[in-house]
C-alpha cells in the first residue's frame, strides 16, 4: 500500500498546514495489507473476492467532515460503527461509475452510476458491495453539524443539487492543502452547505412521500425531466414506490406520472424554440430530455394534435 501523506501532524506545530485538517492519496495494488482499518483509521474494513485488489483514493479530513474520491475493482467496504461518534454520522455515497450494494439493518438499496444515496445515522454496520470496477465520492459528516435537520433514508438519479455538491466535493477531496486558515474557514462553510443542500432536498422529498404522491413526482420531474431515457420507473424509484402503487395514487387525482414529465418536456421544448429560433432540434432534444429530434418532433405533433381536437 502506497501512503502520501500531504498533510500530516507534527509534534512541534500540530496538523500542517493548520488544525484539524488533512489530506492523503493511497494506492493499494495486490494483496490486502493486514490491519488495514488501523492505516486509515476510519473506523473501515475493506474485503476483496479475490484477497487482491486495486484502490487509487484522495482523502480529505477536516473537522468533522470527511471527503473520499476513488475508484476500486470489485470490493466490499464494511464501515463497522463501533464507537458513538461514528453511530452519529451521516453517509452520502455518489456513484459515478459501476453499481454498488448498500446495506444495514434497516435497509438495502442498489446504487447505480451517476445516482446518490444516503444513510442516516445509525448502530450497526453499513456494507458497501461492490460488483465491478466503480468510481465515486463518499461525503460523511457529523448530523449534529447541521441539527435539527433530520437525515433519512434516501436514493435518488441525482440533479442540480447533486453535480454541484459532487463538483465541490471532488475538488476538495483532490486539491492540494490550503495553508491560509481563511480558506480553511471558507472550505468548512462550503462543506457545511454542501451536507445542508442535500438534507434539504432530502428531507422534501420525504415530506412529500408522506402526504402529497402529486407534488412529489411533480418535484421529481421538475429536478430530472431534462435527463434523457429519464422514466416513470426513475420516478417511482425516487419516490420510493413501486409503479404499480404510484400509478394508483395518481389516478386517484386523474394524474399520470407519463403525462406530467411529456408535458414538462414538451413546455420546455417549445420555449427554447420561441426564445432561441435557430437552436438546432438535436439541441432542443437534448435540453429537453427527448432521446432524439425523431422523438421531438412526434411529441410536439401530438401537443398540436391534441389541442386541435
């Protein structure tokens, strides 16, 4: 296993380059060194099918926040929950690449590239699974930072919230160390906002699942409708109902999920052809959700059709 240590404690002067932060790479290549969870210290053990693996990781630790961006073969990571502090924190988990296992006690969730997960705090352990090669950056931090926030369960395709928490996340797990104490002070805020912004959207998203199906896909398809092969099967997901359930729910308000985000597209089509009249139609598809101007145009005619009628 392969350390550099690019900030690092010092007797004489405490952490460099000042308190509570720290950033590392490691790389490991072959055979799982023993007591692995004792090199990290984060409270981890790390299995591999084969008893070999191949890990190339940034890690960021600041306060009490902690960043990791990574890539990994196939791999299970048991984060163990032993002590009270670690019982107390929140997980976000992006996938960028590959599918991964997300299990605990309570609950077990397939993750798949380019969607996000999160897993409140809890006893217990927590198992990533990892089937293939997979690429992604995990986001842990105290939930006693952002209280009274309450953190749920939550799984989702991602959006606006998640690309620019992603990006910040990414940047700061990779980015050399800061020495200048104002721009840690500034770093922890943009931390703090980055956990924030997700248990808000989070926290709404679960609100609704609670009390109203019909904001919540509405919510849904406002945040994901530009997102192309986007379906009533990602809506449903996210909105942790099975079809079947959430097809019933809406026809009890005669609504359609299918409706709902064909309309959102359809609308957002046509105003960038009213307000941009020589944007190419593979470009109006694009920002629109629509796979391809074929699909475009045969929903625009039936937009058309529909109203003449």
């Amino acid at each position: 296993m392969e350390r550099v240590a690019r900030a690092h404690y010092k007797e004489d002067s405490g952490w460099s380059p000042f308190p509570g932060y720290r950033t590392q790479q490691f790389r490991i290549r072959g055979p799982l060194p023993p007591g692995i969870d004792k090199v990290l210290k984060a409270g981890v053990d790390l299995r591999a099918p084969t008893r070999t693996a191949t890990i190339e990781a940034s890690l960021l630790r600041f306060d009490r926040y902690l960043v990791v961006r990574g890539e990994s073969s196939p791999i299970d990571l048991v984060w163990k929950r032993e002590r009270a502090s670690a019982q107390g924190r929140t997980l976000v988990l992006f996938l960028e690449r590959g599918s991964l296992d997300v299990g605990s006690d309570q609950r077990r969730l397939r993750l798949e590239a380019s969607q996000i997960a999160i897993v409140p705090p809890g006893a217990g352990p927590v198992v990533l699974h990892a089937h293939e090669k997979i690429a992604g950056v995990i986001f842990s931090f105290a939930a006693s930072e952002l209280a009274p926030l309450q953190t749920r369960w939550y799984h989702s395709d991602g959006g606006v919230v998640r690309e620019s928490v992603l990006a910040l996340l990414t940047a700061a797990a990779t980015a050399s160390p800061m020495p200048d104490p104002q721009a840690a002070t500034s770093l922890r805020s943009l931390l703090r906002a980055a956990a924030h912004s997700l248990l808000v959207e989070s926290t709404h998203v679960s609100n609704l699942r609670d009390t109203d199906t019909l904001a919540l896909v509405r919510l849904i398809v406002e945040n994901r409708f530009q997102v192309p092969g986007f379906s009533v099967d990602g809506i449903a997901r996210e909105a942790g109902l099975s079809r079947r359930v959430l097809e019933r729910r809406l026809q009890a308000v005669d609504a359609s999920a299918a409706k709902i985000l064909r309309e959102r597209r359809i609308q957002n089509a046509e105003a960038l052809l009213q307000e941009q009249p020589g944007l190419p139609a593979r470009e109006v598809a694009m920002q629109s959700g629509f796979s391809s101007p074929v699909t475009l145009r045969r929903a625009l005619a039936s937009q058309r059709t529909s109203l003449e009628s």
